[in-house]
C-alpha cells in the first residue's frame, strides 16, 4: 500500500535524502503537529521529509487526556475565538477526517447537597452554542442537559450516593492520540512524503539540517527550500530564539472497577478555583485515566517526563471528592506526564498561560509552530505551511479523509473497527488471532511493523498499541513478544 510506513520503506527513503535528493519541505518533529504539518504540505503537491529523533508520536502527542475537546475552558478565559477554533476542528475530525478514531464521550458533572451548577451549566450551554456554530451535529455530540440523581448514579455507579442530580454533556475523545498521528504520518506517505524515524536532527537551518541516523551513527545531510521546526517543547534546542514555558499534565492509570463509572467520564471541580478540573476518563480497553494537572517545569525538557508523587496525591484527592470509594495510590497502576510547549508569558501562571498556537521566523528563516492543543493540530499544520509561502494551493486538509477512514459500515469487529476503522477487515484477514495481551492479537503487531512504521517492540507497546501504559502489563507482554 502507498501508505504502508515500515523498515524497508525507511531505508529506502532515507537512502534518496542522504544521496542528495533536496524537498521542498523538511519538517522535523513527529509529533501530531509535524505530522499534520507533512501532510498539509504533501496533500499541496509539495515534496515533503519528516525527520523524528525517536518514534511516531514519541513525545507529548501519547501523553494527552486523548480528547478532542471544544475549547469549553477557553471560554471561560474570554478567549471566545480559541474556543470556537477548537470546536470547527473538533467538528472536522468527528464528521469528516477521523471518525473512526474520534467517538463522541459522555462527561458528567455531579451535584452535592445544595449544589444547583448554575455557573457550570451556563458554561456548557455556551459550548453548545459553539458547537452548533461550528456546523457540528446533535446527533454527533448531543446538547448538554440537567438530569436526576437517579440516572446520574445509574450513568456512574461509583459516585457518592449523596448526589443531587448531574449536568451532562458529550465532547469528542480519542481511542488512541498515537493512532491519531500514526493515521496522519500514513496518509501523508500516500502523498508521497518521505517520514523517517529514528533520524535526529543535530544541526538546523532555514535551508535544511544536519540529520544523524541512529541505528546505525550515520550522518547525512538533509536538503529542503524551507524547514518547519515542529518539535512542540523541545523546539528552542533547535532554535534558541524560541522561548517557552512548559507546562507538565499529569495522568494516573487505574482499572475501571477502581472507579466503577462505566463509560461516562466524570468532570470534578477542584476546590477553590472556578474553571479548572479534574477529570475521570473511562477507556475502551478498560482502563480509566485521571488526570490532569497544569505544573510549570523548570530546567533541561526530559524525553519522558515522570509523575512526581504530589501530582498524584492532587489527582487522587480530588478526585475522591466525587467517589464512593476514596482512591489512594495502590489504586495507582500507571502513570504518565506531557509538556506542553506554551509560550512564555511574563507573569503569568502556568495554568492562565494562552493555548492559542504561533508560527515564528527565525533569522535564517527556520519556521517554528509552538503552543496550541492536540485539538488545533490541523490548523496549526495549515498556518505553517503557508508561512513557507511554497504552496500554489490552499489547505486541502479539512476535508481529506484520513486512513482508516469509512463512511459506511465495516465488516470486522468492533473493537478493530474502532483501531483500525476501514482497515480492520485487512488486519483480520491476516489470521494471527493468538493474543499478545488482553484483546490485542499478534495480527495487530504484524500489521503495525508492516504498515504503521513500528521497528521495535517498544514501539508497538507503548505507541502502536498502549499496552506500555502499565508497566506490569508491559511485562508480560514483553515477554510474549521476545518468544
């Protein structure tokens, strides 16, 4: 297939650029963004390199709350055009680029005691406006309502059964974020663009980079008329120019009878602040993530940032407010941290700190997108490629299905339609139903180091599939993999 990414496909690629085939475009960074950025521009007809120091979707693009949320927060910081950006791309992915990567999630806010939600529900109704302006269908996401507290204990079992009543609402989640680029990079390679994995870029300039292959320790140089720095929050190690604030989002990894609240997420307010939350996310594989916290991090960006334990007690406590059951840390059965690449600004707080995005410039002609949520990654991408000013055409990417997309129903499984959308009937058909771990078969490893780019083990653990997530599944399946 054109889009099939994997080992003998990189090196042949990585052969052409090393030898001196110049692009038009070399993006570096294989993040959401880089690779929303390389299809952008291949999808234009231009001539487009991808460069990643590690895997697909290696840094902050795995570490998200895996949701494709309508900007309701920014409301409430005035930022009414940010929210209403996140809502048109939001709409974008449901209906027309991934809908089979993108469900619509049940969120679920519960009242105690005297508590009405006036403020909150108006927030929620404010959404929905933004969603109705952004084109997106009722039947797609549903408008917000109040309901008992009957059917909010029976929607979430394991709430207090002091509740009042809920405030329901519905917003768009992820099965996977890494799935997610991994679709963007493939579709991207159906247009011919060239993405390498495992190439670190040492040396960057506006006319190409110095590029080292870390399999092997060769170095090569990499020839394009403009580059795109879209390494999120280690962009200023490329371009010192470029000054950040990262801003650390916490999860903690619990089994779903920790929390018993089905397939509804809860969203719980933290005591003292008006527009911030916690929130409590079931997963289709039976995990739940709880997350997620807003710490500044100074100092050297980690290529995996840890959980400090203080992050977890602040999740665990507040979400215990809400819960019948009062959660502690051996309820705690992974964990995992992203930075967010946010723009610097003088004073303010981490968690005040503007999600809008930025191209910047550098002297010698490096373009840089920063800042913006996982949500905008499209929009980002589009910016940036216009700034190169190579494109003759305009974005054609809102409107371009990504791969695994479908419009009518597919004949498979479920729970690989839901992965794998259009494609799981070939993923099925290779007929290797032995499991690796849980549900996840040796036909999805064959299908991820034949298609999705994996070279290793790691890759197909902790970003082919998320098995990685906890560490003691990750074990065992290991194992199983090395036999």
């Amino acid at each position: 297939m054109k889009t099939s990414l994997n080992a003998e496909r990189r090196l042949r690629e990585l052969a052409e650029v090393a030898g001196g085939v110049a692009v038009d475009v070399l993006v570096v960074g294989g993040g959401v963004t880089g690779a929303g950025a390389a299809l952008d521009a291949a999808s234009r007809g231009l001539s487009v390199c991808l460069v990643e120091a590690h895997d697909l979707a290696f840094g902050t693009s795995r570490w998200s709350s895996k949701l494709v949320h309508g900007g309701l927060r920014y409301l409430a910081h005035g930022e009414v055009g940010l929210a209403y950006e996140s809502a048109v791309e939001r709409g974008i992915l449901m209906t027309r680029t991934a809908p089979h990567l993108v469900r619509a999630l049940p969120q679920l806010v519960a009242l105690q005691g005297k508590q009405r939600g006036s403020l909150v529900m108006a927030g929620l109704r404010a959404g929905d406006v933004l969603r109705r302006a952004a084109g997106t269908p009722g039947r797609v996401l549903p408008p917000p309502r109040r309901i008992s507290a009957a059917e909010t204990l029976a929607l979430a079992p394991g709430l207090r059964p002091d509740v009042t009543g809920g405030l329901l609402s519905f917003d768009g989640q992820l099965i996977d974020d890494a799935r997610l680029v991994v679709a963007l990079a493939r579709t991207a390679a159906g247009f011919g663009a060239r993405i390498l994995t495992r190439a670190r870029v040492t040396d960057l300039a506006g006319d190409g980079a110095r590029v080292v292959d870390t399999l092997t320790g060769d170095e090569f140089d990499v020839k394009a008329r403009k580059v795109v720095n879209a390494t999120g929050v280690w962009a200023g190690q490329l371009v010192p120019s470029v000054r950040l604030r990262p801003s650390r989002g916490s999860h903690l990894v619990l089994a779903a009878d920790t929390v018993h609240i089905g397939s509804t997420a809860l969203t719980v307010p933290i005591p003292g602040e008006t527009s911030r939350f916690v929130l409590v996310l079931p997963q289709a594989d039976g995990r739940v993530y709880l997350g997620l916290t807003d710490e500044p991090v100074d100092g050297p960006v980690p290529d995996v940032p840890s959980v400090p334990q203080s992050d977890v007690d602040f999740l665990l406590g507040v979400a215990s407010t809400v819960l019948r059951r009062p959660l502690t840390t051996a309820d705690v059965i992974g964990s995992y941290a992203g930075l967010r690449p946010l723009i610097e600004q003088e004073g303010a707080r981490s968690a005040d700190l503007s999600r809008k995005h930025a191209v910047l410039t550098s002297p010698d002609g490096v373009i840089t997108v920063v800042g913006g949520k996982l949500t905008t990654y499209r929009r980002m991408a589009a910016d940036a490629i216009d700034a190169t000013q190579l494109a003759t055409k305009p974005s054609r990417t809102k409107d371009l299905p990504l791969v695994g997309a479908f419009g009518s129903t597919v004949d498979a499984p479920a729970r690989l339609v839901a992965k794998y959308g259009s494609e799981a009937p070939q993923v099925q058909a290779l007929n290797l139903p032995s499991p690796v771990f849980g549900e996840v078969t040796e036909a999805e490893v064959a299908w991820a180091y034949e298609h999705e780019g994996a070279l290793d083990a790691d890759d197909v653990l902790d970003r082919r599939t998320r098995i990685g997530l906890v560490p003691a599944d990750r074990a065992r399946a290991l194992a199983h993999l090395a036999r």
